[in-house]
C-alpha cells in the first residue's frame, strides 16, 4: 500500500496503518529528515500514548505505556553491530507481544522477527511524504 500525504494528514495515515497492518513489529526506512521518527509520533498517540514521545537515539529504545499495553521504539542508528542490541536484551522486547517501532533496521538484520511489516518513508518534489507499507 501507498500513502501520499501532507503533515496536517498524518494522523489519518497512522489510523489507517494501524488499522490495515496485522504485525506489530514494523521497520522504518528512509533517509534522514524523511519523517520516520515524527510517523512513529502520530502511530504512538492514535495508540494512546499520552506522554511525550522523542527519538531514541542515545537512549536506543524508548518505552510508553498505553491503555492496551507497551510501546517500544527502537533507534539502531549508533549500533556498531548486532551484538550490541543483545546486550539490552532486543529480544524480549521483538517477541513481547507489544507493539515495536524500529528504525534503522538494517543494522540488525539478522535479529529483526520474520513476521515484521516494513514501511519506507519518502520525500515527494512538492514536499509531501510517500509512505510504502509491505
């Protein structure tokens, strides 16, 4: 599925991912500045978290909470290699049930859960942004 959508729309787009997307781990692509953390944001909120929502970057995984369970999201930016990730124990969190948002990937190929959607995030010439969810 493809998405085009202007930031006033995003909210729309996150529901209609949500509701369309049976899979719980979703990994986000696309380059820097594309949008990915800011989507992650709308999905969080359309979930019901109610707390702020950041990138985690330094921090690798952030936690909130919502009125169905966990959400986590991952940033595997700083990962040197997959290695690392076991070391806060990745895995507990891919196979909790809960709902996992990971950028960068591609950093981990090895470790990511064979039933994983994938979204890729693009720049549009207008501005706009082209989601491909698979």
């Amino acid at each position: 599925m493809v998405y085009t959508f202007a930031l006033n729309e995003i909210d729309e787009v996150a529901e209609k991912v949500l509701q369309e997307n049976p899979k719980k781990v979703l990994l986000f692509h696309g380059q820097m500045g594309a949008g990915k953390t800011t989507f992650i944001k709308a999905l969080a909120k359309k979930l019901g978290v109610i707390n702020p929502t950041s990138s985690p970057t330094f921090s690798l995984v952030n936690e909130y909470e919502t009125p169905n369970g966990l959400v986590y999201h991952f940033d595997m930016y700083r990962l040197k290699n997959e290695s690392e990730a076991f070391d806060f124990g990745i895995e507990d969190y891919f196979y909790s049930g809960h709902w996992c948002f990971i950028e960068w990937a591609e950093n981990i190929p090895n470790l990511i859960p064979e039933f994983h959607s994938v979204i890729r995030i693009e720049i549009a010439e207008d501005g706009k942004r082209m989601l491909h969810l698979s």
